[in-house]
C-alpha cells in the first residue's frame, strides 16, 4: 500500500516520467517529441489508482499513529508507565513526516475542496475551501515531504531492526 501510493504519488511521477519516458520532454531534451498526452493514454491511466492508493495509505498511517503513541508507555510491575525513549521520539518523527506527506499530497487536496465552483456560496464551501487552504501549505512543499519522510521511514526501520536485533538497548531519556 505505502509503495503503491509513492509510486502513483504526483511528484513521484513527475520526476519518473521524465528520467525514463522523457514525457513531457524539457526544453533542453533535444530529439524526436511525441505529442504529450497527458495521463489519456496507457500506461498512463494506470496512476489514477493514486486515489484509492491515499485511503490505503491513510489507514496505514492510522496504525502507525497507533505505534507511536504506544511506544510512550513502558511495561513495568503495576502495569504501563509513560515514559519517553528516543525509539519513541524516532517512531513519533517518523509518522509525523509521513503525515505531512500524506496530507500534502494532491487527492487529499482534492477530497477536502477541489470538486467546488465556488468557494464563498454557503458555510460549507468556505470551511472546504479553509480547509483546503492549509492543505495547500502542505502542498506546497510536497517535494521535500516526500524525500523527508522516505529517509525517515528507513531510518526508523533500521532503529527498530537494530533494537530488535540486541545490538543496543534503546534508551530511556525519561
């Protein structure tokens, strides 16, 4: 599901149509130019999937909150005491880069104000189009979302592996 949604992911694409299939060419590209088409044409209406691939990744993300909210409580002998561990700190880091990831991303955009012809017609459409507001704030720098949380998520999965495998105790600040 994660792959599924970075690999649909606008910018993603983006930057994977134009290393491999130079479509839409840049300027400097020189050679034959085919007439661009957009996402019409097969293979390319395949990544309309992103969508359905963001409520994936949204349910994903909703156990990963459930992860890192978790690993602020400690086993001890009167049961779960709150503590704070720098796993804990590094599994909070890390869903809450791919949150901003995840909500920044176009669908969501989407899903909260883009089906609206106007934005000022009734309450409803101006919260969508408040909402829709800071959604774009994430948007805007999808780019260093997308890089900040593909490090983190390998990053936190080699902390845990590590942890996991007794090469260190993970340490307990307090």
């Amino acid at each position: 599901m994660p792959l599924g949604f970075r690999a649909t992911c606008y910018y993603y694409r983006k930057a994977y149509y134009r290393s491999f299939f130079l479509s839409p060419p840049a300027c400097a590209v020189s050679g034959p130019r085919r007439r661009y088409r957009g996402e019409a044409a097969f293979p390319y209406t395949a990544q309309n999937v992103h969508r359905y691939f963001f409520y994936l990744a949204v349910m994903v993300l909703g156990f990963l909150w459930y992860d890192a909210i978790r690993a602020f409580f400690f086993d001890s002998d009167g049961g779960l005491e709150f503590g704070v561990g720098l796993g804990s700190l590094v599994l909070l880091v890390n869903v809450a880069c791919l949150s901003g990831f995840t909500f920044g991303c176009n669908s969501f955009r989407h899903l909260v104000g883009g089906r609206l012809d106007c934005f000022s017609c009734s309450a409803r459409a101006r919260t969508q189009h408040s909402l829709w507001k800071r959604v774009t704030t994430l948007n805007l720098r999808h780019k260093e979302w997308a890089w900040i949380s593909l490090v983190t998520v390998g990053l936190a999965d080699l902390y845990i592996r590590l942890a996991a495998m007794g090469v260190f105790h993970d340490p307990r600040i307090f």
